[in-house]
C-alpha cells in the first residue's frame, strides 16, 4: 500500500519537488537542507496525527462529525492562510526590504 501511495504522491509532487530541490542543490542554497526538512515534516505531520488517533480508536464516523463541526473554522483558517500567501508573494520584496532598513 505505501509503495502504491508513494508512486500516486509522485506523479503529483514529484513535479515540484525535483526540480525545487535540485534548484537548491545547484545554486549552493545554505538553508536548503533545513527547509526541506520543513517540508517534509509539515508533509506528514497530519498523516502521522491521523494514523495516531485511528491506531488509538477514532472512528471515521467521529472524524466526520468533528470536521463537520469546525468546518467554518478550518475554512476561515485556509483562506487567512492562502490571503497572507497572497500578500507575501505580492509585496515580499518590499516587506523584505523595509525590514532591513
């Protein structure tokens, strides 16, 4: 089942994440290593959650009625999340650049 999932992952991320990382690789990028390792533990961190909680007896049927119940939340939460992205990749540089001023 991982090889399954992992092959599926790829054909999703891989075009991404390869080219990303031999980006970092070849232009000698010093944080590269720490940012993947962001990456991947941010990648898998709700996975592992998920299989705790299932291993330690959540039911989908609970999962359902708990996600149903913050929905709103967790929707509020992303499109705060996806309007700061927005800002950042929009003014970034500037932001950037008066902060070191």
């Amino acid at each position: 089942m991982g090889v399954t999932v992992s092959f599926l992952e790829l054909a999703y991320t891989g075009q991404v994440y390869l080219p990303t990382i031999t980006y970092m690789i070849q232009s000698g990028e010093t944080g590269a290593m720490g940012r993947l390792l962001i990456y991947n533990l941010a990648f898998i961190l709700p996975l592992t959650i998920i299989f705790i909680l299932a291993f330690r007896g959540l039911t989908s049927e609970t999962l359902l009625k708990l996600l149903k119940r913050h929905a709103a939340v967790v929707m509020f939460s992303t499109a705060g999340l996806f309007l700061l992205l927005f800002v950042f990749l929009i003014f970034g540089n500037q932001l950037l650049q008066s902060a070191t001023n």
